[in-house]
C-alpha cells in the first residue's frame, strides 16, 4: 500500500515529497503512528513535539512563579520591613570585633556569592542582642537583590503581627496571601526568631503563633532561609517544641557569633 506522501508525490505534488511515510506500528509510549524517517521508525511527537510541548510547560511555569515571587515582594513592601538602621546595612560597613564575627561575615558573603536556588543552604546566625546578626542578614538581602533574587527579611514578632492583622475583614491582604508570599520568595530571612510571644493559654494550649510559624518554616525546607536568633539550642528546642524544632533545624548550618554588644560599642565609640 502507498503512503499519502508517495500517492501525491505520484500525482507531480512535489512540495510533498520529503513528508515522511506513516507505519502501521505505534508509539510505546504515546500510542501515536510512528513515522518512518531514513528507514527507521520514529515517533513525531515523542522526539519532537513532546520536548518542546514540555519546555513550553517549563517556560510558563517559570513565568508565573517569578509573578508569585514578585507579588511577594510587593505585599512586603507596602510596609517597612527593614528599620532605618538596617537599611543602611552593608558587609562592608559590618566592622567585625573578633574572630566570631569576622567569621560570620565571611560566611555569609559567600553565601551571597554562591547563591543558587538549586542548592538551598538554610543559616542560623545566633548569638546575644548587638552583635550584628540582623545588619549581616540585611546586607545578604541588599546584595541578593542586587543580582535580582528576591528575598525578603522580617522580623519574626512583626511578621506574626502582619498575620494577625490580615483575621479584620478591612484587611487588603490574606493571610493566605502572605503564607504563599513567605513560601514563594528566593530567600527568606527569619529575623529574631524567639523574640515572639510563644507563651501557652491558660489551658496549656500551643499558642496559634507556634503552629504559624511551624508553617512558615516547614514551606520553606529545601530553600533559602536565614533565621537569627538570640536563643541557645536549648531555649529554642523548649520556645518551638522539640518536633518543630527538630523540623526547623534540618539541614541548618549555624554559625555563632560572640562578643559584645555591637550597638552599645558603637555608642560608645561616637
Ligand atoms: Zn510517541
């Protein structure tokens, strides 16, 4: 029997002829009529249109996440998320006062350096009030923006405020809204993580602040987050839980910093 394209090649159709002939066998995989290109027998659709068909899928993926990632930023940005300080912060106005924080710093710098969304690395900077955890976390952000990679950074009793915020009818925004922002953006800092008010009710009950924030960090394994806190193991395993805690703590590199208040040094030095 002659294949179509034979037939209308026979008829003087020369346009037609290198159209390849159809074999009465079907694709494994998609069932389709495999065409016969050069004596073999190859699915059109399976080593054509399937890549692009797929890449297509791909391409507006990427498209609507990076609208999901934009969107948080803007939720985000109606207020100020970063105090006045903060904003200023920078590595290179991080002035390191012993080994700890100039450790630190590098460590964070090149985290900056080697960002990459295929490689999330969760950081826990801790260590007491003043010693420059934030400003670092801050300056991380700045320069990740600067390579377009959003990121957001909030504290964590702010953060809690926000969603508590969202429950008036009059709110612009859902808690919903915020959750799905926090769980879409490239990076997340978690900002004075412990800070919150985690105290049981009256009746021993888990306060609703506990179960949010277990949330927010449960949606954000296997990505970028950078928590600080103030807290020892210890203090943060009882303020989350030890299943939270363990949750949370997965895959975290932490780094400690010590020394003294960097603020009060600051003030003292002006
Ligand atoms: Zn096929």
């Amino acid at each position: 029997m002659l294949s179509l394209a034979e037939t209308l090649s026979m008829k003087g159709t020369t346009s037609i002829r290198n159209l390849p002939q159809t074999s009465d066998k079907r694709c494994n995989e998609c069932s389709r009529y495999l065409l016969i290109i050069n004596n073999q027998e190859q699915c059109g659709y399976c080593s054509l249109i399937k890549k692009e068909d797929e890449q297509i899928g791909i391409e507006a993926r990427e498209a609507l996440e990076r609208k999901e990632r934009m969107k948080a930023l803007r939720i985000f940005n109606k207020e100020s998320i970063i105090n006045d300080r903060l904003k200023q912060a920078t590595f290179e106005n991080y002035e390191p006062n012993n080994e700890s924080q100039e450790k630190a710093k590098a460590i964070v710098k090149r985290y900056v350096e080697n960002f990459s969304t295929d490689n999330p690395v969760p950081l826990m900077l801790r260590g007491d009030y003043g010693l420059g955890k934030s400003h670092l976390a801050a300056a991380a952000v700045k320069e990740l923006a600067e390579k377009n990679i959003t990121s957001i950074f909030i504290s964590v009793p702010k953060l809690l405020t926000k969603i508590k915020s969202t429950w008036d009818k009059q709110s612009e925004t859902t808690e919903e809204e915020i959750l799905s922002a926090l769980e879409a953006v490239d990076c997340l800092v978690l900002d004075d993580l412990g800070a919150e008010q985690t105290k049981r009710d009256p009746n021993g009950n888990i306060p609703w602040s506990v179960t949010k924030l277990f949330e927010i960090i449960d949606a954000r394994i296997g990505k970028h987050t950078i928590f600080t806190t103030n807290l020892d193991n210890q203090e943060l395993q009882e303020h989350l839980g030890p299943r939270n805690y363990s949750r949370a703590m997965e895959g975290v590199h932490p780094i400690k910093l010590t020394g003294e208040d960097y603020r009060l040094r600051k003030f003292k030095e002006a």
